[in-house]
C-alpha cells in the first residue's frame, strides 16, 4: 500500500522518548490499525526506512532521520505488518513498546 500525505504538527509525544515522528494529514483507507515497518520517500526522493503507526493518525518515523520534515509532503510505502495497535496504561510501557517496534523493523528491513 502506499499513501502520500503532508507532515503536520503532533502532540510530540514520541519526540519527548527520542522517536520523533512524521505526523501525516490523510486517513489511509483499508488499512487495520496497528504498527508497520516500510519506507518513507521524501519530495526530494530521498528514501529511508520507516516505522509506521496507524490508529487515528499515521505517524511515520523514519530510522536515522533527525532533520525537520513539517510542512513537506511524504510518500509512504508500507510494507509489512509489525503488531497490532495497542492502548497503554503508563508512558513507561508505550516508550518500551515503540523502541521495541523499532528494533524490529531494523531487522526487517
């Protein structure tokens, strides 16, 4: 599936555990909630890998990326399915469970 989107301004949630993310403006019909690893293809053409998150807003991060990316457009390619979405009780447990999601999709990809 690939989905194309521009990159708007998030709760910066993520960016607070070290993962900042790419928050895009478009809802990917079809596609199941739940966390995806794929790749992330820049205006420029750029490509880089990329962890994707999908429950009421897509948000990509894309591996060893740190630069600024709001306001740009991103084409995301995704790719193969990591685990479901899921509700956490504590911070502790989600910043677990994306750094997780994040070692996974390196030995993927």
């Amino acid at each position: 599936m690939v989905i194309k989107g521009k990159v708007i301004k998030g709760g910066g949630k993520a960016r607070s555990y070290g993962v900042p993310t790419a928050n895009l403006d478009v809802i990917p019909e079809g596609l199941p909630e739940g966390i995806y690893v794929g790749s992330a293809v820049l205006a420029s053409g750029e490509k880089h890998p990329c962890v994707i998150s999908w429950s009421r807003i897509l948000e990509v991060h894309l591996l060893d990326w740190s630069d600024d990316l709001y306001g740009q457009e991103l084409t995301v390619h995704v790719d193969e399915r990591i685990s479901d979405f899921v509700a956490f009780e504590s911070d502790e447990q989600m910043k677990i469970k994306i750094l997780s999601d994040i070692k996974k999709a390196r030995e993927m990809t």
